[in-house]
C-alpha cells in the first residue's frame, strides 16, 4: 500500500494538486495559508511539498489534501487517485470520496486571498494618487490617477469590510462580491509590473 503514495508523488505534482481544489498560486508559487488567518500569501507551493512560513504546516500532496478534508492518508490517497483518474486502487471508480471542504474553510480561504489582493490594489491607488497628480491645472489628467479618484473610496471600504467587518457583512461579501473582486484580481495582474516612467530629469 505504501507504494500509492510514491505513486501519487511521481505522477501529480502538488501545484497541480493546490490548483486542482480551488487554491490560487502566484507567481511566485505561493498561496494563501488555509490552515491559519493568513493576509498575505505565506505558503510556498513546492514541486512535490509545500510549507508555510506563517504557521509551520508543511507535507506533501496527500497531507495536505487529507489535512484540507480531514481524512486519513489512505482516504485522501483514495480521493486523489480517484479525482485524478489514476487507477491507484481496485474500486477507484466506485469509492469517490464526496467529502468537500467545510463551507467555513472555503469561506476563509476566500477571505484571506480577497484581502490580499484588494489591499495591494489600494496600494497601488494610493500611490498613483500622490504619483500622477496633476501638477498644474493645464495638466491633462493621468489616467492612473483618474483611476485612483473614481476607485479609492470603494476599494477602501471593501479593504475595510474584508480585514475589520463583521462576519456577516464578510459572509455578505463572499456571496455577492466574487466578481468584483475578481475584476480587482486581473485589473492587479496587469499593472503589478508597471514600471513608473522616469521622471524627466534624473539620470
Ligand atoms: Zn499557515
């Protein structure tokens, strides 16, 4: 039996296992904790293993789906193998494991990776605010700072919503708000590398 979980580790790697359950990874192959109240993503996202520097978890693929649904290895082994097609076990087919993650783990999870992104893009808001200001009134506006005026108050208020509400306006915002904040996610995504122009002058 001890074989399927080499198994499992030559022919799914954990990214794929992270990403397969509903987990965004950066970039940077890290991925907010589900495990602890993480703000920022902590956990590394490894080929084979993954661990948080926020709280200490760390494993393999199998741990972490088994820690994630709360079964026993050989159950979450059974699930993978079946979820992944993998024909680990002689009834794969007929022992598909239903279990799902707790309403209140994906709750979480969602809440943790919302405020990272809605925060680092009122970061960015703040900043082009102060940036691109206008600095005589025949300047033609810049657009980030356009941007900035029409957006920091909302932005900031589902900041605020999502690291202080209370758990009913976060649990309002986690039915309601999913597109909003996936709108913010790619909006991010194209302006995370924007590089300021120089400023005439230096260098
Ligand atoms: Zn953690």
């Amino acid at each position: 039996m001890d074989g399927v979980f080499e198994e499992i580790k030559d022919r799914v790697s954990m990214p794929e296992v992270v990403k397969f359950y509903g987990f965004d990874v950066n970039r940077g192959g890290m991925m907010c904790c589900p495990f602890h109240d993480d703000r920022n993503p902590s956990m590394k996202i490894y080929e084979q293993n993954y661990y948080c520097f926020g709280c200490g978890e760390s494993g393999d693929a199998t741990g972490f789906v088994a820690k994630i649904y709360g079964l026993r290895q050989i159950d979450a082994a059974k699930k993978i193998s079946y979820d992944f097609g993998l024909g680990l076990f002689d009834h794969d087919r007929a022992v598909p494991i239903k279990t799902e993650p707790s309403e209140n783990q994906k709750f979480r999870s969602w809440i943790n990776s919302a405020t990272a992104i809605v925060s680092a893009y009122f970061d960015k808001l703040s900043d082009w605010r102060e940036r691109y200001r206008p600095k005589n009134e025949n300047d033609k506006p810049n657009a980030l700072f356009v941007e900035s005026l029409q957006q920091m108050s909302y932005v900031e208020y589902l900041r605020d919503t999502l690291k202080f509400g209370s758990k009913e306006d976060q649990h309002d915002m986690y039915e309601h708000d999913k597109a909003v904040i996936e709108k913010i996610r790619q909006r991010l995504s194209k302006v995370k590398y924007y590089a300021p122009p120089p400023r005439r002058g230096s260098i």
